[in-house]
C-alpha cells in the first residue's frame, strides 16, 4: 500500500507515523515558566543531534487550537530545561504527567514525583530518573504553524546526571540497569529484554 500522508486526517497520519518509527525513547522534560511555576511533560519525538558538544532534540506539537504548548512556553521564556529519561518503572507516573493542567499551575505536588534542584539551570530535575541532562536552548525550529505544527526545540546538554550504579567504567551506561522504556503505538510501550551484538560495527 501508498500513503500520501498530506491528504490523510492528522490523526490518521499521527497512526501511521507512530506505529512505524518505534520504539521512540521518552523525553521527559522539566521546564519552569518566569513566576518559578513547575511544568513536567513527556514527549516520544525524542533524540540525540550530535555528540561533541552534546546536543539533544525533541519535537512538541501545537495543541488542536494552534496554540503552543506549556513546555514550549516555558522553554521560550527561560531557555532553559531538563531531559529526564523514563525507566519502565516510572511508566505511571510519566503517563500521568501528561494529562493537561491550565497554564501557569505547578506540577510540582505531583504524587511520586521527585524533584531536586539542577545544578547549571533553574528548572528541577527528576530525582526518580536514573539519567537526566540540563540543557540550554540553542533554537527552537517551528514547522508550520496551527493546529498539530511541530516545535522542535534544541539543547545543549550543560550536565548529565547518571546514577551511580549504572556507569561502566567512567563511559559507557549499564543499558539493563537503566530498563529505558520505549514507546510504540497507541497506549503501547516496550522494554529492553534482548540485544543482538554485532561484529561488524
């Protein structure tokens, strides 16, 4: 079968991108508005740009009334923000702070929720994710405008925070410690349980 994904209805568009490019990584950001005003928010458009400096990349789109989204504001406002990666255990929790709030309420009373102040940057870190990155904003790259227009906001990663256990000498993360949780279709997810080594790369 053809798709020209332009002529479809975007949900049905949505569906069809997402069931295909999986599993997505979770980026699970923190972000304060200029009053201090905590928002958290997890988004599956979600990767890293380039390594040295270190660079990260995520994709937030516009709500059904074209008007930006919380994360976006924020990040506009301050240019400053968290990556939080999600672990299979934190599933819950990071569903749960996706319902939305109005703008400008703090998220900081979520239930099993932990934050701890960053180091580098005024927004708070998850202190239940095992790797977060403090980030600056580079740019954030608008693509159309509207209804489901993508927002895709760039980072420099000022500070990686790992938990202890999980680091294998000094450079490399214990990918079965992690336990990151992957992201499917629809209210599907998936976890690492198997991994095939090649010789060749």
């Amino acid at each position: 079968m053809k798709f020209d994904l332009s002529t479809l209805e975007d949900r049905h568009a949505h569906d069809l991108l997402t069931s295909s490019i999986i599993p997505r990584p979770i980026a699970w950001v923190t972000s304060i508005n200029n009053d201090g005003k905590i928002n958290i928010a997890p988004f599956s458009f979600f990767s890293g740009l380039q390594w040295y400096p270190p660079v990260l990349t995520f994709s937030v789109v516009n709500r059904a009334d074209g008007s930006k989204k919380d994360t976006v504001i924020n990040i506009e406002q301050t240019r400053e923000f968290v990556i939080n990666i999600v672990s299979t255990d934190l599933l819950k929790v990071m569903e749960d702070s996706a319902k939305p709030i109005p703008y400008g309420d703090d998220e900081s009373y979520m239930q099993d929720v932990l934050l701890i102040p960053s180091e580098t940057i005024k927004p708070h870190r998850i202190e239940n994710a095992k790797i977060s990155f403090e980030c600056m904003l580079d740019q954030i790259v608008c693509v159309d405008e509207g209804a489901n227009a993508g927002n895709l906001v760039i980072g420099r990663v000022q500070l990686m925070h790992v938990r202890d256990d999980l680091v294998i000498n000094g450079r490399e993360i214990d990918w079965r410690g992690l336990d990151a949780l992957g992201r499917l279709s629809g209210n599907r997810y998936c976890f690492i349980n198997s991994v095939i080594e090649s010789e060749t790369n």
